[in-house]
C-alpha cells in the first residue's frame, strides 16, 4: 500500500478523495519506533508546542475539557491537550504508534480507529478536537468536517493543521510527497459549510 500511495502521487494521474486505510496503517506503523526523533530532532516539528500556546491563549482552565485527539498518532499533543482535558482520547489508524502514545500516560482512552469513522459514529460529545497533521491525508474534507461538528458540543472548538495550497491550484492537492494540501479558501468554504465558523 505504500508503494501504490506513492506511485498515485508521483504520477499525478489519480486525485483520490484521501490516502487509503492501509497505507497510514502501513506508513505509520513501520514508522512509530523513529517518528518522534524524526519529525522533532532532524524537521524541528512544532505543531504540538503551537496548539499549548493556542491553548494557553484562550485561558482555559485546567481539567475542564472532554477533548480528542483524532489521527493522534504517538501522542505528540498529548502532553499539551491534558493540561485543559477532563478526558483525553486519542484515536489512530496505527496500533504501534498508539502503543508509544500510550507511553505518554495521558490518554484515558486510545482506540484504533479511522478517525472520519470514529467521529461519524462516536456516542461522545467533545469540547475539544485537535487534528494535527492529519488533514494532511485528506484530499476532500466535506465529511470529515461534518462529522468532526457532529461531534462537537455547544460551542466546541476544533484545530487542526493544515499544508497551505495557493489558491490559484484548486481547492486541493496531492502532492508528490504523498500528503495534501489545502487552499485557504476552500478550508474557509467547508468550515462554514459544516457549521465550524461565522
């Protein structure tokens, strides 16, 4: 499967809706025991640290939120969304990934799961989503979003991260790297759309 995600990306032939069950399953799995050193020693990864400071902008007190962390991976954010969770779950393709977040002890919950699925068929209501390089996977975000408001309790909040697409190449890209990105505009159109922002 990676080899075929790849290939589709490379060859620029193929514009799938988002990158297969099986190949983040596969990537992520064959990644999990050297994807922290990776992304924060050698690529200087701060996408957690940011979402700590978003967090601490807002001022939420401590131990008041039921947040998830969808796509959580090996549990970067963990450590920065427990300051403000009540409850933390963390929902990943990955079960070797899942495994090192377990190491962080700060899930109450850790289910490997598709995390569109999760959110389309949750029974939880969050205060807090947190996606964070995630969306990356995604081509079409309409359902996602959907379900991630779905989920959401009155006045829930959502952050995510995101590779920016300039506008003038469409709404979204997949790109040689095997990831996607976005156009602000249309990341702006399907948050309206799934009732996430005025």
């Amino acid at each position: 499967p990676i080899a075929q995600h790849m290939l589709l990306a490379c060859s620029g032939q193929e514009l799938p809706d988002r990158a297969s069950n099986a190949y983040i399953e596969a990537h992520f799995d064959d990644y999990a025991g050297t994807f922290e050193a990776k992304l924060v020693d050698s690529l200087a990864y701060r996408i957690p640290e940011r979402i700590g400071r978003i967090l601490g902008d807002l001022a939420i007190p401590a131990g008041t939120l039921r947040v998830l962390d969808a796509g959580c991976g090996t549990g970067l954010c963990g450590p920065h969304l427990a300051q403000c969770a009540k409850s933390l779950v963390g929902v990943d393709l990955s079960a070797k990934s899942l495994a090192v977040a377990a190491g962080k002890n700060v899930y109450g919950a850790l289910d490997k799961a598709e995390m569109a699925e999760y959110l389309a068929n949750t029974a939880s209501t969050f205060d807090l989503i947190v996606i964070a390089d995630a969306l990356i996977y995604f081509g079409s975000l309409e359902k996602l979003l959907q379900a991630a408001a779905n989920a959401l309790g009155d006045g829930g909040l959502l952050i995510a991260s995101v590779e920016e697409l300039a506008p003038a190449q469409g709404n979204f890209a997949f790109n040689p790297s095997g990831r996607y990105s976005h156009s602000r505009e249309y990341l702006v159109s399907q948050l309206l759309a799934a009732g996430l922002a005025k």
